[in-house]
C-alpha cells in the first residue's frame, strides 16, 4: 500500500507541474484577448411579452437551445448562493481551480477507481462550456485549468458566476437559470420561491439526472434537492410553509407546454428585429417588449374564428384582423388568418401585410383633401348622374343613380361618381401624392390609375391602411405602427398631411353610418364609431374599418389566392365582423379606455346652408340646415338653385316690369340643371322645367342664371386621340347648364364646332395635334372656357 501511494503522490505532483506549465502556455497565447463581454460568446434566444409583460413566444436560439441571458442582479441572491453551495463553496477563494478538489479528484478517480469526480470548480466548468472540453482524460482535465485560470484574469468573479449561471446546462436543450425558469416554472429568476431555486441549483450537476427529468417521477431530482436542502437549513431559517412545500411532489413544465401566442404578429417582431441587428452587426435582445396586448388579442382571435366558422356556408373560409391605438400607434391585436396552422388556407401568411385592393375604404382621404383644398363642404350637393370623366366612365356599386347628393350622403352611402368627381377637382396634392406622402408602397406611376386610384385602383396592406385612418383620430398627423412598447402615451408628432378641421369632418361623418348591428343590452347605442367599408372589384376582397375611442379596428375577408366568391361585400360580411369584435371588445373589460366626446378644433364655424344646394340661403329656400365650414378654407356661394319670377297668373309666362299684383304673382322655381333632371325624369318624379325669362329691354341686357360649366374635357390633361375605323376617335364635349337653357353652342377659339341640346354631349374631332381654347355659350348668353392639350397617335 506504502508504495501505491508514494506513485500517486508522484502522480500528482506531477499533474499539477503540468497543469501549471499548460497554464503558461494558454496564458501566452491568451485565448481571450479581445473578449469584453462573456454574453456574446453563445447565441441567445428572446423572450417576447405583451405590453403587461405577458408571455408570447421564448424563441430557440440558433444552436437549437434556449438560452436566456439574464443578468447577475436580477437572480435572486439565494439562488446563487445555493449554485454555490452545491457546485463550488469555496468559489471566490479561488485562482480558478481547487488544487484540493483536483487531489481528491485524482486520488479517487486513478488510484482508487471509483465513481469519476472531476473536482472543478465553476470557473472550470465554464471554461468547459464555453470552449467544449472534453474533460474525460487528463489532457483535457489540463486544458480546462488553464483556461480557467485565463478566465480568472479577464473577469471579475461576479463576471464568470454571472456567465456560468448563463451557460449551465438545466435538461435537455435547456441552458441557463433564466432559461430553466422560464420553461420549468412558467416565470423569471426574480420570483423563485425556496424549492423552485433548489430545484434549479441541484439540476446542473448530474446530465444523467437531468435527462430523468419528466420520466421517472423526477424521483431522483427530489433525492438531490432534499439532500442540498439538508445544507441548506443548516445556514438559513426555514418556514413551516417552506418546509411542508418542500416535502410535496415536484411539477415541472415542459418545452412542449412554452406558450405560443399571436404567431402572426411575433414572426414579424423577429423579422423586423433580425434585420436590425445585421444592420448594426449585433444579436436579437433577450427580452422584447412588444405592444400587443394579450387579452384583447385573445377577444379578436375569438371573434374572427367563431365567425368564419359561422360563414363557411358562404364559402368564406379566411380573414384578418388588426387593432391599433393610436396615442402610442402600437398594434394591440394581429390575426393574420382564420387559423395559423390550417394550411389549406396558407394560416401562416400575415393577412395584414398582403397588398390587395381597399375598395371604398379610401374615399374618406379624397374628401378630406377635398375640406381642406376648399373644394366641398359637408352640405355641398354632389351629382351622382351618369358621367364620363375622359374615357373614364365610373358606375355606382349598385348600378344606380341618385341625382343629387350630399358630400356627407355620398360618404355614408359610398357613392362612386360623386367622390370620382371631387377626386377630379382636386388640385396639389393630389389623391395619388397624399397616398404617396402616406408612405403607401408599391404604387405604379400615376398615369397608370388615373382616376381608377379613387375606386381601389391600387393596392394598400390593412397595416397601410390602419395608418391612414389612425391620421383621421390623430389631427391629421402621419405616424408609423409600433411593434415595441413604449412608455406612456407616444407625443411624438408626425408629418402632418391633413388638418385637423378636415380630420374631424371626416369622422363626424363616418360616426353617423349606423351600425349594421344592434348593440348588445347593457352598451349604449350611441357610442361613437366612425367606419366605412369597402368591396373589391371582382368579389376578391370584403374590407370594413372602424375609428373608436382611441383605437383603429380593420378586418379583412376574403382568400389570400383572390378567389372571387360573390358573398364577398363589405357592408355584409365585414361590416359585422367588425361591429362583433368592437362590441365584444368593450363589453370585456380588458382596459379598452374609452376616449371622451370629440370635440370639434376651434377653427371650425357652423353656418346655414340651403339644403338643395350646401350653399348659403336666400330667402327663396324652402329648407335650411347647418353645415361646418373652415374659415378662409371652405368655398361660399349663394344658392342658385331656388330663384323668384314674376309670371302671368293665368298663362305662367314670365313677365315683365312693371308688374300688376291683380294680374301677375311671384313664384319661386327650382333651376335643376339638365343632368339632374334627366335623374329624376328616369326615377319617374319629373322636374317641372321654369318659365322662360321674359325679354326685357335692350337685347345686350344682362341675364340672370348660372353659366355652363364645362364637364368634358377634363383640365389640366393630355387627350391622346387615335383613328377608329379609318376616322379620327372623337373628343366628347359636354357641360352642365342651367334650368332655362335649351340648347349650347360649342367653339374652339373663333372656329364655330356645332351645338347641342342641353344635357347632350358634341363630338368633336381635332385635325391637328395642338392646345385648344374651348368655348361654351348656352343660349341666354352665359359662357364658359377651358383650355385643352390634344396630342394625335399615329
């Protein structure tokens, strides 16, 4: 025995003659010249949270293991000191390795050949993690020292335990306590209550324990916590309730039960943050706070699944949704399909960020622009009349026509020619420039839409479109999504693209849409909700958008392949998604904050308007009402519609000065221009047409009335004229004239065209490229112009 023991002597010395010289030579070398920060050495995962710091998603790291960087301070102090206890008591006493533990290692390892023991420290079990040792020989035993030792030289002490704590391995591809108590106790290292952390301290020691763990009972896992927790009391009090919990089964969770919330929504946070960090050449961050809130994301997801359920005897089978506040811009609820794991529905795509055509859902910016180019009121009367603007001939969705309307009718109601026509008087920015300046991607040069943008031409993702109607509750200001939660309410001001007089009109008008739906018992029905909807060409896409209280609500309904299918209407499917979600929203208390009253900006002014018209009343209109206008914005005009005549009692022939009370009276007519009166001879309530004037004195007297104006062409455009049938195609010219005009006379500078019966159209055909002077003069004098470029194809 004598002689055994003096070889092991020996053996021992000169393993650590050795250790010593493979420690100079690393140190030479020093494999860690230029490391600042243990973090990055290994890839991380993320932890993703709602706004509340609700679990989303722990993402895998790019190795495949989950490894959550937590800092030192925020593990709980027992935590460590039970790591300790357990690992390396001796850890702060330390060079970075134990030469006693080494000894008693060796000894009980070569000499004795027992069960293997390492005797490393924690030092040298993360130099083993961190440069993949393979600590089975002595060779490798060596290494480990003098990469400890190189670690002990860079680091502090604080510095390696905080990266051990990081690195150990906790089961299966579970690295790290921030990991491990994420997975196996569903919350951070700041909570851990006494047999969580001695669970945690016990589980780095034995990889064969660890990989027991769920499928013994974790018999063997109780074994070595009650004995660390033997130690344990014998340094610290111990409750009564500590105790007892000690002594219950242990349940741990899984990998398999990690949650997995708002995918759609999460893979784009990813996405978005990994093309950041190539950008400043760095990693994702552990921890993301986002701004989805996980309560109403649960309501809408609910909502839109239960409806399409509901609609698949429609043959609907997809749709998405996207809620957005607009004090911060954070998105709190994205559904990018009816189910993410339904492939037969490409689930996984995120609705909200597919291009597809909006529809309607535009038209509320054209007016906008229009309240703020001095262009309408909300009182003006618009012509919803058959009308060619150009080549361009619109219809209405339903194929009918409505004579004259209200901007704000024509809102409500969604009129198509009416906001075709203000979107033609529109002048700098155009429709098309706004959508630009709103940052709506992908769009083709504007000669390519023409007036078809206003229509849904183009094409806007429902995240584009959340936007534009988050600008409408914002005062006219542009401001971008957020992924990422912010502090308190974002102040931050944006681009302003509309005014704030022209914001509210807007939503004053859309708040007075009904609601396809009756309000549940117990929610008011007044409450305000500003929407539209709107229907793709070709049944391909059901949108419906809403403005409430201080959020912004899209859904979408439809098929990511653009299947038609004729149940595709915005007003019919999407509408009571919409109203569904927004009703079960606020009847959930999840914090929905109710926004108070709008008020109007205090730019705005109510005046009276005649309501024939939406221009200011004579005494001769019949039926009056309020109407906002904008000061020094909005355009003012008296009313021409209503005119008193002084007529023969008996014949009703116009007459003229001076007049007899007992043979002549004054009556009042409605001048309804040609096109309307067409409208309403079609709808079978024909217009009774006035007397004609009386001629009165001289010849050149001046005429009363209105004068033409001009619809076709169009100003400020390019008419590209090319042969038909061997003759030149013709440029249609039409105007507007008032109720006692007959006929109108059409020239082109002196050069007589030709005439036309009031409400007809002339065809004219230009020999010769060139700018025009077009000229009207209807039949009581009254005239109008307008100057034409013509260009001739070959």
């Amino acid at each position: 025995m004598t002689e055994r023991h003096g070889h092991g002597r020996w053996w021992v010395m000169l393993f650590l003659v050795a250790a010593l010289l493979c420690g100079g030579y690393v140190l030479r070398h020093d494999p860690l010249r230029g490391t600042s920060d243990l973090r990055d050495w290994r890839a991380q995962s993320t932890l993703l949270t709602d706004r509340h710091g609700r679990w989303l998603r722990l993402t895998l790291a790019q190795d495949e293991q989950y490894r959550l960087w937590t800092p030192l301070e925020r593990i709980d102090p027992r935590l460590r000191e039970a790591i300790l206890m357990k690992e390396d008591r001796y850890f702060y006493y330390e060079p970075g390795f134990n030469p006693w533990s080494l000894l008693r290692g060796a000894y009980r390892t070569y000499l004795r050949h027992r069960h293997p023991q390492g005797g490393s420290t924690i030092t040298m079990q993360l130099a083993r993690l961190l440069w993949n040792i393979d600590t089975r020989d002595p060779r490798g035993k060596l290494r480990q020292i003098a990469y400890a030792l190189d670690l002990e030289l860079h680091f502090s002490k604080a510095q390696i335990l905080e990266a051990y704590l990081n690195y150990a391995p906790f089961g299966r591809n579970i690295q790290g306590v921030g990991a491990a108590s994420r997975i196996y106790f569903g919350h951070g290292v700041e909570g851990l209550s006494l047999p969580e952390l001695l669970t945690l301290a016990v589980l780095p020691q034995d990889p064969g324990q660890r990989g027991r763990i769920d499928r013994d009972g974790n018999a063997a896992l109780l074994a070595a916590r009650q004995r660390l927790y033997a130690k344990w009391r014998e340094h610290h009090p111990v409750t009564a309730a500590e105790d007892a919990a000690l002594r219950l089964p242990m349940a741990l969770s899984s990998v398999a039960q990690l949650p997995y919330h708002a995918p759609w929504f999460v893979d784009q946070v990813l996405q978005e943050e990994r093309t950041r960090a190539l950008l400043r050449q760095g990693g994702l961050p552990s921890e993301l706070h986002t701004s989805l809130d996980l309560a109403m994301q649960r309501i809408v997801e609910g909502q839109l699944h239960a409806f399409v359920q509901e609609q698949q005897i429609k043959g609907i089978r997809n749709a998405a949704a996207l809620l957005v506040d607009t004090r911060d811009m954070g998105i709190r609820a994205l559904v990018g399909s009816a189910n993410f794991f339904d492939a037969a529905i490409a689930g996984q795509v995120n609705g909200t960020l597919g291009k597809r055509s909006p529809g309607s859902t535009l038209k509320p910016f054209i007016y906008a622009l229009a309240f703020d180019q001095g262009v309408v009121i909300p009182a003006t009367v618009l012509r919803d009349v058959p009308t060619a603007f150009g080549p361009y001939t619109p219809e209405n969705f339903d194929s009918r026509f409505e004579g004259p309307i209200t901007v704000t009718d024509a809102l409500i109601r969604s009129r198509n020619i009416p906001a075709v026509d203000v979107a033609a008087r529109l002048h700098h920015p155009s429709f098309y420039d706004f959508l630009r300046a709103a940052g709506i991607t992908g769009l083709a040069p504007e000669s390519h839409y023409g007036l078809a943008l206003v229509l849904g031409g183009g094409e806007v993702t429902m995240q584009e479109l959340a936007t534009l109607y988050a600008l409408l509750n914002n005062d006219g200001r542009l401001r971008p999504l957020s992924l990422l939660a912010k502090n308190g309410t974002d102040q931050s001001a944006g681009p302003r693209l509309l005014s704030p007089e022209a914001s509210y009109l807007v939503l004053d008008i859309l708040r007075q849409n009904p609601s396809p739906l009756v309000a549940p018992t117990g929610q008011a029905r007044d409450l305000p909700v500003a929407w539209k909807t709107g229907t793709s060409s070709g049944f391909r896409d059901a949108w419906s958008v809403a403005v409430f209280d201080h959020y912004v609500l899209v859904v979408w309904v439809g098929n990511f392949d653009g299947t038609a299918n004729p149940a595709l209407i915005g007003a019919e499917v999407a509408a009571p998604l919409l109203f569904r979600t927004i009703y079960a929203l606020r009847a959930s208390g999840v914090g929905l904050e109710r926004a108070a009253t709008p008020m109007p900006p205090p730019r705005l002014r109510r005046v009276d308007v005649c309501l024939s018209s939406g221009a200011l009343p004579t005494v001769w209109c019949p039926r009056r009402g309020k109407s906002w206008f904008i000061p020094g914005v909005s355009p003012i005009a008296v009313d021409s519609v209503y005119r008193p005549i002084w007529v023969d009692r008996r014949s009703g022939r116009a007459v003229c000065p001076p007049y007899d009370p007992r043979r002549h009276e004054l009556r009042v007519y409605a001048y309804w221009p040609s096109e309307l009166r067409q409208v309403f001879a079609q709808a079978g309530i024909p217009r009774a047409r006035p007397p004609a004037p009386a001629v009165c004195g001289s010849a050149g007297a001046a005429v009363d009335g209105s004068a033409p104006q001009i619809r076709s062409p169009l100003r400020g455009l390019t008419y590209l004229l090319g042969p038909t049938g061997g003759e030149q195609t013709p440029l249609h010219l039409s105007a507007d004239a008032d109720g006692d005009v007959a006929r109108l006379y059409w020239f082109a500078g002196s050069t007589y065209l030709g005439q036309s019966a009031s409400g007809q159209s002339l065809e004219w055909r230009p020999q010769r490229p060139g700018t025009y002077r077009l000229r009207v003069v209807d039949d009581r004098g009254r005239a109008d112009s307008r100057t034409v470029q013509v260009a001739l194809r070959p």
